[in-house]
C-alpha cells in the first residue's frame, strides 16, 4: 500500500516549498494540485473567459486536457499538450485559479486526476481540499497555516528578490481575499480535516517547519520510525 502525506492551508502558507523538501527526504512524489487549478485558469484566460462567467467555465473545463509529467524530479503541468509550468506562477493566474476552483464541473475533473497520482506512488500532495475530500484516508494530514501578515510579508519578499515592482498591502489585500473565496465556496471549502495535524509556521523557520512534518509522520510509522 502507498502511503500518502496530505497539506492543506491558506495560500501563502509555505506548502509547497515545504512538501518539495519533504519529498526529497522521504522519497516520496511531490504533487502540488494548485498547479493544476493554474493550469485550468490559464486554459480559461486563453479563451478570454472572465472569472464571472462561471456557466461558461464549467462548459469549457472539458476542453482542457491537463496532464502531469515528472521531469528530474520537478512536477510538469501540460495543458492541451504544452508545458505551462512557466506561465502559471503569476499572481493573476493565482486570483483566477480561485475563482475557477469553485466549480463543481472543474473540481470533479480535478479530483480524479489527483487521485490516480495517489494511487501510483508514495505521495506528498498539497491543496485546500487533499485530507477533506481527495484523499480522506491519508496516512498523514497536515493543516500548514501561519498569520496573513506573515504569509503576506513572505510573499512580498519573494517578488522582491524576483526583482518584481510590488506592495505589501496589495498583496496583504490579495491573500485575505483568496482565503475568503477558498474558505467560503461551497465545495471543498479550506477548512482543516478533524484528523489534521495543525501546524503554524507564523514564527517557525523552514527548517523547523519540515521538522516537525517529518516527526508527525514517523508518529505515523511513514518515513521510519
Ligand atoms: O496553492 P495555489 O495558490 O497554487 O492554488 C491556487 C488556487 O487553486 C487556490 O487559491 C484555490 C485553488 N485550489 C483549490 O481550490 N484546491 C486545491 N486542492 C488546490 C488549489
């Protein structure tokens, strides 16, 4: 049997940076399904449809072929046959990726795919919905959060050094918006499962934050005792 790790939490949290170290250590497959709602807001992006038209988001999901590949290790969206790992990263796709992820037609496509990975290898996989509703029997659950000033403040740090013009109230402004949305849909609303470890990285550094995944999962009897 596979075993599976599952993080949850509001954007900005660390998750990804967080479960790619983990993968490493463990050996395990880093799958990180918010790139897959990116890749599903591109495809809308590209049809010129708006973040409002939710009918006509939910009729063209099916055009959107998403698959993932691994590539030395890396995860590789590919939307409709092309590699679009370096146009889903920008803060717009983000918003939009939000707003399509409320829509049952998306999500149901979503879901299965996320589940196939599940079920072919050791995973670690991130999102808002992997321990609620993807994968409900993980071996491990996490709920990774820390304060919207803190998520903001990391975030408005990373533009910087990507040498990107930025504001720490937009972005402050930016990311409680994205948690209302993801927390508030209707389905597969944020929220932390009832068999999820709560872990705040508020005042933790990377290093300790990975730490004490690990410790939790070896509790579980993954990745050694
Ligand atoms: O983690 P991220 O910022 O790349 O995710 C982008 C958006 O995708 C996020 O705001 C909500 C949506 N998402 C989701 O609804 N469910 C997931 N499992 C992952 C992401």
């Amino acid at each position: 049997m596979n075993y599976s790790i599952a993080v949850d939490g509001p954007a900005g949290a660390g998750k990804s940076t967080i479960a790619k170290m983990i993968a490493k250590r463990m050996g395990c497959v880093y799958v990180d399904t918010g790139a897959m709602y990116r890749a599903m807001a591109l495809f809308m992006m590209q049809q010129g449809i708006a973040d409002t038209e939710g009918e006509e988001v939910s009729r063209q999901c099916r055009r959107a072929d998403i698959t993932i590949r691994y590539e030395g290790g890396e995860q590789v969206v590919f939307l409709n046959g092309e590699n679009v790992n370096g146009q889903i990263r920008t803060e717009e796709v983000g918003r939009m990726a939000s707003a399509v992820a409320k829509m049952p037609d998306v999500r149901a496509k979503l879901l299965e795919l996320q589940q196939k990975l599940a079920k072919s290898s050791d995973v670690i996989m991130d999102g808002r919905d992997i321990g609620t509703c993807v994968l409900p029997d993980a071996t491990v659950k996490i709920y990774l959060t820390a304060s919207a000033d803190v998520r903001a403040g990391r975030r408005y740090e990373e533009l910087q050094e990507k040498g990107m013009v930025c504001d720490f109230e937009t972005i402050r402004a930016d990311i409680i918006e994205r948690d209302r949305q993801d927390m508030n849909r209707e389905i597969s609303p944020l929220r932390q499962a009832e068999d999820a470890v709560l872990v705040d990285s508020s005042l933790m550094t990377v290093n300790e934050v990975v730490e004490e995944i690990i410790g939790i999962c070896r509790q579980k009897g993954v990745g050694g005792k």
